[in-house]
C-alpha cells in the first residue's frame, strides 16, 4: 500500500538515481476477494493455460462464431453464467451490483476513512474502506504526497503482478456492462458513483495501467437511492468522470499521467509553464507541495496560456477573403484540449 514516502530508486535504464515515489500498493487488496485462490485451478482445468479469461472484443473466426452462443451471460442472479470462447463453456458468474452490499461490509471491519470521501445518498453508493488511503483527505495538508509530484516517475509504479479477472467464491465477477472486472489491487472493492474527481486522479496515479473505465466497473449499476419517489438518473457517463478528472488536475496542478498518451497536452505544457512563472522552486523540485491550489483567476490564466500557445500554431485568418460554407467536419471539430471548467 503506498505510503506516500519518497524512496531514492536506481534507474537502469539512465544508470542514475531518481527521486520517484514508489508504491507499496503490490500485494493484493485484502479487503475484496478477487484474488481467489481457485483461479489458478479453473484456469489449467478449463483453458489449459491460459493466464486471463479473454476480452470478448476480440474477433472470432468464422468457425468460432458458429460455435458462439446467441448471448455472452445467461441465467439468473441465483445462477448466473458467462461464456468464455476460449476455453468455449460456461462458468459461474455474478454481478458486482449483487454483492456490493457484502463487499462494503467487509471492508468496513477493517475501519472507517478519516475522512469522508465522496459518496451518494443510498447506503451501498460508497467507496469502500482501504486501510493505505485512511488519512487521505480534501485538503493539501491530507493529500497522498503523489499527488504533489509534477511529472510521471522514471522507474515505474506499475506493480509486477498479472492482471487477472476478479473471482469472488468462485464465480467471475461482471461489470454492468457484463464484461469482467479486472482484478486491480489498489482499486477499492466498491467505489461511489458520486467519487471527487481528486480521488480519481490519485487512484489512478497507483498504477498507471488503470483506466478510468475501471473505476467504473465497480461503480453502482444505476443511481441508487432509499426515496424511490425522488430517485434522480444517474450520470454515469465516461464524459462526466473524464470531466471531473480533468477539472481537479487543472485545480490541483498535476499534469496527467496518462501512460497511453504519447506526449504532454497543451494543457500540461501551460501549466508547466505558469508554475515555473508563478513558483520560484518548481523547475529545483518538479513537486506543487509548497505551492497553492489555483482559484478561478488562477485557472483563467492557465487557459488564456493554454490558447496562446494552441494560437502559435496556427496562421491567422486571411480576413478579406469571402467566408466559404463549412463543411460538416469542420463544424463539429475537435474537442478543445482547453476546456472551460467550471
């Protein structure tokens, strides 16, 4: 579990030592029970090897489609099963949404967060209780110390583990898209469909081959709410998460670590470039700690920064030439990198 203590670490890739902060988060959640024991056994019974229950995105052959079923889960929530093409039988399976109640019990006889963290009005919309995260809080003075760190860490975080499919009592646990659920260690058992968007980023800094969809994955199926008369819909859309994500870095000074993008973001880039203007020890340190969480004004600047640099790209406009008719392209466009948060 990490600690948020920073540990000096050789790197064998430079020959030189870096300060990075190293991830105790390597040894199974304790509080889920997605590392079942049984795994290994359903996996040389039934696959003859195979590591993982495969993505069913993949493309089946011709053959393979002939022997595929009409549906990939059949059955009740008694007697639920799941089709793995692979190995070309069916297994037992259940829904997190069915055991979502038990898990945030027994996560709860391992305590109680210090502070609250963002959750719904139902009693089961939690994120459930992980003993590493127990002091982490809204404020800078109760923020994981990985939050403060600037860029990605040269040796990676990632845990050496493989990533496996989620087992509960045997049975392969769904999302509610009914596809598994990947057994990620430093992911709470349950997490609130109402999480901050500072609690996205931190978990997901854990072990960057996360992905926000995995966070969602154990999110509530739909909104949950004890007043069946005034239950809201919920917005449990990637967009809003995304969103929420996006917000909290600009607000927090951290640049994304997104391990799947192949360069920083103007974003990024503008924000690099208003702290190096604005804190006289980021370019020493590459760490936000002894700076400030930007207010409005502040985030303003950092966009204003963010379209000036986008501007410097481009040629402007030949303004005495006759304006032409669109395209349907060009009028949806791209989604700004420079959002305007709110």
């Amino acid at each position: 579990m990490p600690d948020g203590s920073m540990q000096r670490v050789h790197d064998p890739v430079t020959e030189q030592s870096n300060d990075v902060l190293v991830s105790a988060q390597l040894l199974p959640n304790e509080n889920t029970s997605c590392t079942s024991e049984q795994y290994a056994s359903n996996v040389q019974e039934s696959s003859g090897g195979h590591e993982n229950v495969p993505e069913r995105s993949e493309k089946d052959s011709t053959s393979e489609k002939a022997q595929a079923p009409p549906t990939w889960v059949r059955g009740t929530a008694d007697s639920l099963e799941y089709w793995v093409r692979d190995w070309k039988k069916w297994i037992p399976a259940v829904y997190h949404n069915d055991i979502r109640g038990r898990l945030i019990d027994e996560a709860a006889q391992n305590g109680t967060y210090e502070f609250s963290w963002g959750k719904g009005s139902h009693v089961d919309d939690v994120t459930s209780y992980v003993e590493a995260y127990h002091t982490w809080g809204p404020k800078r003075a109760n923020r994981p110390e990985i939050l403060f760190q600037y860029d990605p860490p040269t040796v990676s975080l990632n845990p050496s583990y493989n990533l496996q499919a989620w087992y509960d009592q045997d049975r392969i646990v769904l999302g509610y898209d009914s596809t598994p659920v990947q057994c990620w260690s430093h992911l709470p058992a349950t997490i609130s469909s109402r999480i901050t968007g500072q609690e996205i980023e931190a978990l997901l800094r854990l072990d960057r081959r996360s992905r926000l969809s995995d966070l969602m994955a154990r999110m509530p199926k739909k909104e949950l709410s004890d007043d069946k008369v005034s239950s809201t819909v919920p917005n449990l859309h990637y967009s809003h998460f995304n969103y929420k994500q996006r917000a909290a870095r600009l607000r927090l000074c951290c640049r994304s670590w997104n391990m799947y993008r192949a360069s920083p973001s103007k974003v990024d880039r503008a924000l690099e470039l208003y702290l190096s203007q604005h804190f006289a020890q980021f370019e020493a340190t590459r760490s936000v700690k002894g700076f400030h969480d930007l207010n409005k004004e502040e985030q303003n600047d950092v966009k204003a920064l963010c379209k000036e640099m986008q501007g410097s790209h481009h040629t402007k406009k030949d303004r005495s030439k006759p304006a032409t008719t669109p395209t349907r392209r060009a009028e949806t466009g791209t989604r700004s990198e420079c959002p305007d948060f709110q």
